[in-house]
C-alpha cells in the first residue's frame, strides 16, 4: 500500500507519541502505553504485542487488549510461523481486511472464534532487525487506512527504540558488572576478578588457569540465522558454560563470541580435561536456527596457566588468547595449551605461524 506525503496533523501526532514514550521508566509501563496507543490510533477493537524472548526463542506475548483468556494464552510462536513469525523474520509489515479469506493466517481458529476481521501487523523494528511485533485488529470487515497503517509503522519505529533505551536503562546497574545479553560476568568485571584471583594464588602459591573460549564460524550462523538468533545462539552456550563450571569458577564474556573461564586451585592438565569436557557438551548441544532448524556448533579454546605462563592479568589472557588462535588454525573444535611447538608472532592481536 502506498502512502501519500505525511499532513501535518500527523506529524504532530507522531512527535507527541514520541515524546509520551520518553517520559516513561518501566518496561511494563511502556508496553501498556504502546498497546493502548496502538488502539487508539487506528480504531481498532484488539491489540497484541509480542516480543522475541532470549530463553525460549520464540516470540511471547508482554501485552494485549480487547481479547480473550483462550487468545492470549495460546503458546508462543517461533520466528518464521505463521502471520506474525514472518512479519518479524522479515521485518516487512501485513495487511489484510477480512483474514477469514486468507490462507496464510494460522490461529487453529482462534481469530474466527474471536471475530476478527481486519489485521494490520508491523513489527517492532530497530537498527540491525526486529526484536517484536503490534497487531491491531477489527472484528468487522473494514479496511485500515493509509493513514492508520503509516501511524502505526512510524509508531513501531519509535516504540522499539524507546524499549530499548528502558530495558538498557533498568539495567545499567546491572551492566556495571554483568553482560546485559548473557548475564554473566562483563569484560570490566571479569578483569577484576582475574586480578584478585591471581593476587590470592600468588599469596597462597596455588596454581590458576585461563580458558580462552572463542565460538567456531558464528558470523556464519549469525548471517544465516539472524541477530535475534545469534544472540539467543549466544545466551545458551553461555547456560552450558555456568552449569558445567564450579562454583568458585568464574565465566565472563570477553566480547563478541569470545568467552573466559577462570579456574582458581587449578593446574593445566585439570583445566585441559575440564575444557574438554565443556567442548564435548557443547559439540551434543543443539541450537535453534531459522524454521526451527537444530544446529550444532563447537568451539576453540586455548589455556594458559599460572604461574608457569605468567603472573600478570595480562600475561595470561595473552598467553591464553594465543593458544586459543593455535587452535583455530589448527583445525578449530580443540583445546590447546601449548604454544611453543609453534613459532608464532603477534600482528593486530593475534597469533601468526611463521
């Protein structure tokens, strides 16, 4: 449907739903706004939001109006199913005025117990991919305006970011240590608990390893998956990580899909074993691709181990990180821990054989 040049009563619409968005501070709150200014600004008698959820993958409901318990208590839906799954996937919005007639629309019958008619569903777009949608719905047989549907795509536009500007708010005090997508330790935090484990190894004489992890091909799985996906991709694999470690082991991502292990009361050859048996449950471990697709990845890692490669923070994580290089080139899907069959030499951070 192609649109005419925006009035400027709609432009002022838009600027003040804009500035409605921005003075709230909770995510509930947001969606509760986004679901009723949903409804008001297309007439419509139904609304549902549904957003991608990191645990389960599949896209949930977080808020609804004008329908009933039997509706909204259906089970979530993955990417790519049905009406919904695709207009997220695609980020590309979908219209119809009497879904009745149209073949496509999967709701085991729901939709035609409830009444519904018309539909217009956007998704909730940001920079890189949407993470949601908003469907308004009619239970009569009235098309949408051009009108309606350009307010509702500008108002997806502006309340994906606003949700994002409060769930990355409400978590900045966790952020200070945790990472926002993996809930585990940061970069910043991990550094600090390096630097304290190390300084009581020293105190005590008690050996400490590094495991240096670094996801195989996941720029490969992310460009054909998706970044919702990979970042969900990212979320398990950190899961098997805390529920193989120890308790006094501490897990932190170190950027992108690189990972560290830190192992106090450790020497190399226990750290080897552990690492090992980590890669192994991860090689049996499945993730969930595009149509539902199960995946499986693997992981090179390399160790370091004080206070034979080092007693500085930095030592180690260099030491570590260039084994972990060794195994990447070496075939990938391993754990090294030794460099020095290797004549290697450092170019832009990483380890080149010469």
């Amino acid at each position: 449907m192609l649109c005419t040049l925006p009035s400027e009563e709609i432009l002022e619409k838009i600027f003040f739903i804009s500035q409605r968005l921005s003075s709230y501070d909770g995510v509930d709150d947001i969606w509760d706004y986004i679901a009723k200014t949903a409804l008001t600004i297309t007439r419509a008698d139904a609304v549902v939001i549904r957003d991608f959820n990191l645990v389960s993958g599949h896209l949930t409901i977080v808020k609804s109006y004008g329908l009933s318990k039997s509706y909204i208590n259906e089970p979530p839906i993955r990417l790519e199913e049905g009406v919904i799954g695709c207009v997220v996937s695609e980020s590309k919005p979908y219209i119809h005025s009497d879904i009745s007639q149209a073949i496509e629309w999967n709701t085991s019958g729901l939709a035609n117990k409830e009444g519904i008619r018309s539909i217009v569903c956007v998704p909730l777009k940001g920079k890189e991919s949407s993470t949601g949608a908003i469907t308004v719905m009619r239970k009569k047989v009235e098309p949408f305006t051009e009108q309606e549907v350009f307010l509702l795509n500008m108002f997806g536009l502006q309340a994906s970011e606003a949700i994002k500007i409060v769930k990355l708010v409400n978590s900045l005090q966790q952020q200070a240590m945790y990472d926002y997508l993996t809930q585990i330790y940061n970069k910043n935090a991990l550094n600090s608990v390096l630097e304290k484990t190390l300084l009581l190894s020293k105190r005590y004489s008690s050996a400490m390893s590094v495991i240096f992890i670094d996801i195989d091909n996941f720029k490969m799985f992310n460009d054909t998956h998706g970044h919702l996906l990979g970042d969900k991709l990212l979320c398990d694999f950190a899961k098997i990580l805390k529920k193989s470690c120890r308790k006094s082991d501490s897990i932190g991502r170190f950027g992108g899909e690189e990972f560290v292990i830190l192992a106090p009361h450790t020497n190399k050859k226990k750290a080897v074993a552990f690492a090992n048996k980590v890669r192994k449950s991860v090689e049996k471990s499945t993730f969930i691709g595009r149509g539902n697709s199960e995946n499986h990845i693997t992981f090179s890692a390399g160790i370091s181990c004080f206070p034979e490669d080092g007693d500085t923070v930095f030592e180690l994580l260099q030491q570590a990180d260039r084994a972990m290089y060794q195994s990447k080139i070496t075939g990938k899907n391993k754990v090294t821990s030794r460099i020095d069959e290797l004549d290697i030499f450092e170019v832009n951070g990483r380890g080149i054989i010469v």
